[in-house]
C-alpha cells in the first residue's frame, strides 16, 4: 500500500477558507501532527511517497483534491479553487510513475475530496468546487471502466466527504445534517454526535479507522460499535477546513 502525502506549507495561513473564519494556525503545532498522521498510516502498512510544499502552495498538504486514484489508473483532478492548480503538476509527476494517468479538462473543475467510492461506485458532491463539465468527464472517464456515478446534494459543508466517510462497503459515517446518508443506499448508516459535525471525515484503512482525536464522542460510538479506532490529532490543519482523508492519497 502506498500513501502520497506533502508537507505543511509556511503560508498555509493563506489557505482557502469557505465555511471557517479566519483563525491563527500554529505552524509547528500543525507539522507534528501531520508527523503523527503519517506515522499512523505507516503503522498501517503504508509505504510513505513524500512532496515536498512551498509558499506557492498554502493548501499543498490537502494532496487528497489533486488526484482520484482508481484501480485501473489515477485521474489528475482540478480543483475548484484557482489557487490550488499549482500543486497538480507534482502530484501528476509522482502518481505517473506507478499508475496510467487521465486528466479533468477545463472548463472542469473537481476536488477529490468531493469523491466518495463504494466499491464499483462512485459519488460525487455537487460542492462549489466540482462543477458539472468535471463531473461529467469523471462519469466519462470511470463509466468506460465500469463504475457508476452519481451526484449528492450537499448542504453547508465544503466537500462531500466533509459530511460522509466510508466505512466499510456496507457502512457508512455521516453528519446527516449535511448530506442525507440515503442516498449511498447501504445496510448502515452511524451519525456522528451532534456536538462533533466536523468528524464524519474519517479515513479507513484496512478495518482500522483514523479519526479526529478532537472528536472523543465519534471515536467512543465507533468503538462501541467494534471499530479499531486510530485517533490522530488535527487540530491545526481542521482550521484550515482540513480533515483525515484530505492529508494523502492511497492506493495498493
Ligand atoms: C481548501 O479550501 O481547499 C482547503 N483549505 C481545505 C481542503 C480540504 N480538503 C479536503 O477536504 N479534501
């Protein structure tokens, strides 16, 4: 299993925010964490390939948005915010080098933190930042190899996968108040505690789920329910409008 990440970028105070105000981001504080995000994904048994950010890139740690990697060939996205177009390039180089590439064309635009697959389908929020010409090539692009995809309704959140996370094919982690869970049609849906919107983003890997350590109610339900929980902390990199998946792309 291999996991693309990147390093926190010194202007990520100039990320883009949609739903968040504007608070200071404790740089150091937000590099060891993202340290202890990785350390977490290798103890799950990934290999770690590492790029490098820069002050071009505020929102380069996010690499999730820059690639959707299927399991027939990786499909370099294009991000709804204008800004964040300088990070395709790298993530294109280091993808390509162990995966055939598609491309989103303008006048598309798709984030990949939009995108939500359950085995053979896909879904896709109907976000700001995944317009209907990206969202239309992605169809294209994943129809020919047999997927299906379907655009979800979302409600002030920023990407779908803001509101929901897989966790397993039949399970599914949502805040219901921002995408209604129904409509991935699967056998369970777990709402995250009403105090906690934030933590439906999580990231399951192999069985074990990464979840906010901000989120003490989320990791107490899932466990009760006899998920093995990896709580990682993102205090930091949530101000940011940042959550678990966002910080790699991962693929065997
Ligand atoms: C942005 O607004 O693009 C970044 N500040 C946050 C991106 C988070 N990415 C994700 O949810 N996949």
């Amino acid at each position: 299993m291999f996991a693309l990440v990147r390093d926190i970028s010194e202007d990520i105070s100039h990320c883009e925010l949609t739903h968040l105000d504007r608070v200071p981001i404790d740089l150091g504080l937000a590099r060891a964490q993202h340290e202890g995000y990785v350390g977490a994904l290798k103890g799950l048994g990934c290999t770690i390939l590492a790029l490098e950010s820069g002050p071009e890139m505020p929102d380069g740690v996010f690499v999730e948005d820059a690639a959707l990697v299927l399991d027939e060939l990786g499909i370099i996205t294009r991000p709804g915010a204008g800004s964040r177009r300088t990070e395709l390039d790298s993530v294109a180089a280091a993808l390509g080098q162990h995966m055939e590439l598609a491309r989103i064309e303008p006048p598309g635009t798709l984030d990949g933190g939009d995108i939500l697959r359950i085995g053979r389908r896909l879904f896709v929020g109907g976000s700001s930042r995944s317009n209907l010409a990206g969202r239309e090539q992605l169809a294209d692009i994943a129809g020919r190899l047999g997927y299906t995809m379907q655009t979800v309704d979302l409600v002030d959140c920023l990407h779908l996968k803001s509101a929901c996370s897989v966790i397993d094919r039949d399970t599914i982690l949502a805040n219901q108040h921002w995408v209604d869970p129904t409509v991935f049609d699967v056998p369970e849906v777990i709402h995250v505690p009403e105090e906690e919107p934030f933590a439906a983003n999580i990231l399951a890997i192999e069985g074990r789920l990464l979840v906010s350590a901000e989120a003490p109610g989320t990791i107490s339900l899932l466990e009760s329910r006899g998920h093995e929980v990896v709580p990682v902390a993102n205090s930091e990199l949530a101000k940011a409008e940042g959550g678990l998946t966002c910080c790699s792309i991962i693929w065997k």
